[in-house]
C-alpha cells in the first residue's frame, strides 16, 4: 500500500519514457545483484545506479540489526560516494523507523513539511519529494528500508515508489542469502576455532604423559624450542612418539593458529616426493590435469613435519636443502620461483652421523636440519613411566570401545618386566590386545599372559646387585605374583623359594607348573 502524504495529482506527462528509464535501471541492477561482492558493495552499486539511471537521488539502504532490533545505515548514496556517519534509528523514530515499524511504503512531496522528518544524515534537500519502502522477504516482518528523492516533483511519485519497492524486492533476496552466508562463515570460523582450541589443549605439554628424568628434559627442550622458529630435528626408536613431540612443538609456538602439514619421506619414491612436497604445474608430467600446491606451500605461515628424513635419496637431499636454506623452490614444470615462511620439523629413528661419515647422507643438509636435536627415550630407559602410559592408553581405549576398562596393579607390574623394543606403539597395541581378550573390562595378569607379552628384562649377573625385595605379604600380589618374586629372592632356587613361602618344593614346583612361570636358569 502507498502512503502520499498529500494527494498525489495526475500527470499525463512522459509516463513511457519513465517506464523505459525504469526499466533500463532494474536491468542494471539485476548486474549488480549477480556480481559476486560484499553486501556493503553490493547496496552502495545499487544505490549508485539508482542515482545515475533512474533518478532517484540520495539513496539509502537501512537493515535492521537482529540483535538490537534497531536500523543501522547500511549505505547511503548522494553522488560522490562518500562516508557518512552510521546511524540507527529505532523502530517507530523518524520516518524510516515509521516505515520499519508500520511495512508500508511512504510517499512525501516535500520532505520539509514532514513532521517525522529528523535529518539525522544531513543527507536530503528538504524541498525535494521523499519515497521510502520497506525491504520485505517473503510475508515476514520488514528487514531494512530503501529511500530516496526524485529530482523533481513530476506528478509521477506514485510510479516512482512502485519501482522502489521492485528494487526493494531485489535486495530483500540477496540481503537475505548475504546474512545466511555470514551465519555459516560464523558458525564455521567458530567451529575451526573450537577445533584449534581443542587440537591444541590435546597436544599441550601437560598432556604428554611422562614423569621420568629423560621426559622431563624433552618437555623442557620443547617449551625453550617451541618459542621461536629454529628447525628442530626430533631423534628416536620407531614407535617412540616423535610425531607426539611435533605436534607439541607446533601448537605450543606462535604458529599454533598456522596450519600443521605432515609427510613421511620414506612413503613416496623420489619423483612423487618432489611434486608432493613443491607441486606441480599443470601438464609437468602424465596425469598433471591441473595446477596443484604442495605441502610446502599449503604449510606457509605454519609448521611442516617431515618424518623419516633420513630415508631420502642423496639427489633428493640438495631439492630440500635449497627451500630449507633459502625458503624458496620451483613447482615441478614451473620457473617461477616460490617463497614460504615455513617452520621445519623432521624426524628420523637413523643414525645420521654414520650415515653422513659414509656418503649416504649430505653433511650441509644434516647441519641444516640438525639446528636443535631433540632425543626421546626408548620405553625401555624410562620404566617408571609405564604405569602412568599404561593407565592413560586403557582409557583411551575404553573411549573408543564404548565401555569400562581398568587395568590391575599386577598386569602393570608385569609391564614393567618387559623390554618394549617397539616402544610405546608396542605397549598400546598390547594393551590393547589385553582389552579384546577381556571379557569382564579388567585387564588382569591373566589377558596380559594371553597377548603372548614376555617377561624379557635380562637376567641378572653374578657379582650384579640384588633386585629390592618384594614384600611377599602385600595382599595386592596375586599368587604368580607372589611366587615369581620369592624365586627372584632365592636367586631362582625353588628349595628356598618354598622356603620364604612356607611350601614345600613339590607344592611350589606345582605352583610353577600351572601358573606357566618360566623359570630362569643360572
């Protein structure tokens, strides 16, 4: 419905050259909806065409806030394009907010004379004509009003608001998918915040689990390390955690909000390394459809991982050294030269001072990568941390088997009496193992016995110190428990282990035999 503040007079003036000129302008404004831009740009072109095409001057966009409720100045145009200040207006204030409050599309033929009238952008000449209209999607409340002033009073006021609020109907569409769009860029940056936030609360340093001397030392290596951007080389047995301290080191330093890129050397040959690490042009080699980045490139302003360094080709050796040197390298098929700023972390379970004494591995590039060494132990070197693993990775597991699961104090004992030559992922895949055999969700001696785990510490020296006494009286021993460690007391004579056990050596030598205790020969 229009509103005309007096009676609007007919006028059988140039109706078809309006008409043409209108139409001409809903066509350009069609081009600027389809354009792909901002909202602000997008409202600011129409407002533009509206001045240059349709003569409808001093344009304004208001929308309304969702959170206050209020109309906040989206754009507004008087012929030079410049800032004006942002205003808001609240429902039922002025005669925007009246067109907000009341959805119905106002007409005024001279805007002084308008009592709701504020001026508050300093933006309309007030002896020229007023047509505001309400921004509507669908049959919903209004969302925003569009105004402006024709140039003159023409008697065709009436025709000039109808194709306002065909502008109007335009914009509703595309303010509506604008601010659906920047729900979802939200919700997303929220959701990748949420992510970064808890990826790297996981791999803090206070979650890495460990209390021996040797881990104490890596974790401090890694806060001193993580602070600025040094290669760090991380050295270690297979199954260690050195991918563990790589994640640490990366989300624990300033590029904690980069991304993290990972690659295993020893994964690829030679020609596929090069193009997955630098890219490849598009029609470099067969198969190279298009253009496609490598991981130096996707890693720039982070951190990337190179794990098993040393298991690359010597040709291979000086591709790397230059980008780890210089920052810069060229895509397979490409001659424009690249440059990152990127943090490189490497891992390597080989001796490379052997290697590099023998030709097999660069000595230039060992030094490059060699900057701060970081050692992790074997499992085997830091026994006293088993227990506290072994707790931490049975709960891990209960989460991802869906149940229950504990782990008794003498299946931790016998963990501890094991060599653990595959380190850490050994003693996982175990425990696991011992879950599977678990019926009750209690992993006992019994379901360790049953993974086939050993007790392979080696047998102690003549001449050797003794091993400290267990107390054979804990009521937390289990009788193999108790047996092996009055064995281990009698120096593996069972007369005087069925001695400390008030048996006799046919009753201890049946305990032997039906608790499958292995006995050691001196």
């Amino acid at each position: 419905m229009v509103l005309v503040s007096s009676d609007a007079k007919e006028n059988g003036g140039p109706r078809s050259a309006l008409v043409e000129m209108q139409l001409d302008a809903l066509y350009q404004v069609s081009q600027v909806l389809s354009r792909s831009a901002d909202l602000h740009e997008i409202l600011s072109d129409v407002l533009h065409v509206l001045h240059e095409a349709a003569d409808m001057q001093r344009g304004m966009v208001s929308l309304l806030d969702p959170t206050s409720g209020e109309l906040m100045v989206g754009a507004a145009h008087t012929g030079h394009r410049e800032q004006l200040e942002k205003v808001r207006y609240r429902p039922g204030e002025g005669v925007v907010g009246a067109i907000l409050k009341e959805g119905d599309t106002l007409v005024i033929r001279r805007i002084a004379d308008e009592p709701r009238f504020l001026d508050r952008l300093r933006l309309y000449v007030p002896e020229l004509p007023f047509v505001g209209v309400p921004i509507h999607v669908g049959t919903e409340a209004p969302i925003g009003v569009l105004a402006a002033q024709p140039a003159v009073d023409d008697g065709l006021l009436p025709e000039r608001a109808r194709f306002l609020e065909m502008v109007a109907n335009l914009l509703a569409q595309t303010v509506r998918r604008a601010w659906d769009l920047e729900k979802e860029r939200q919700a997303l940056t929220d959701e990748r915040d949420r992510l970064r936030r808890e990826v790297r609360s996981g791999y803090h340093l206070d979650n890495v689990v460990g209390h021996s001397r040797e881990m104490r030392r890596v974790f401090e290596q890694v806060r001193q390390v993580a602070k600025w951007h040094t290669t760090v080389l991380i050295r270690g047995e297979t199954g260690t955690g050195k991918e563990l301290i790589a994640n640490a080191i990366h989300y624990n330093s300033s590029r904690a909000n980069g991304p993290f890129i990972k690659l295993n050397c020893a994964a690829l040959p030679d020609n596929l390394l090069e193009s997955e690490l630098f890219g490849h042009e598009k029609g470099a080699f067969t198969g190279a459809v298009s253009q496609r980045k490598g991981r130096f490139e996707q890693a720039d302003g982070g951190t990337i991982f190179l794990d098993e360094i040393g298991e690359i080709s010597q040709a291979f050796q000086a591709k790397l050294l230059r980008v780890l040197q210089e920052g810069e390298f060229e895509r397979v098929g490409g001659t424009r030269t690249l440059k990152v700023d990127v943090r490189v972390v490497a891992a390597t379970n080989r001796h490379l001072e052997d290697e590099v004494e023998q030709g097999e591995f660069r000595e230039d590039l060992y030094y490059r990568l060699n900057v701060m060494p970081i050692f992790l132990p074997a499992l085997r070197q830091r026994i006293e941390d088993i227990p506290d693993l072994a707790r931490f990775l049975v709960a891990k597991l209960a989460k991802n088997q869906g149940r229950p699961l504990d782990i008794t104090d003498g299946a931790i004992r016998t963990l501890m009496r094991h060599d653990w030559p595959g380190n850490v992922r050994e003693l996982e895949n175990c425990l696991e193992r011992a879950a599977i055999m678990s019926e009750t969700g209690s992993i006992d001696l019994d379901a360790i016995q049953l993974t086939g785990l050993e007790d392979t510490l080696p047998t102690p020296r003549k001449g050797s110190p003794p091993a400290p006494e267990t107390d054979l009286d804990d009521p937390e021993l289990d009788e193999r428990e108790r047996v092996i460690a009055a064995l281990e007391q009698a120096g593996w004579v069972q007369a005087k282990a069925a001695r400390l056990l008030g048996m006799t050596p046919r009753q201890i030598a049946y305990r032997i035999q039906t608790l499958k205790i292995r006995v050691k020969q001196f």
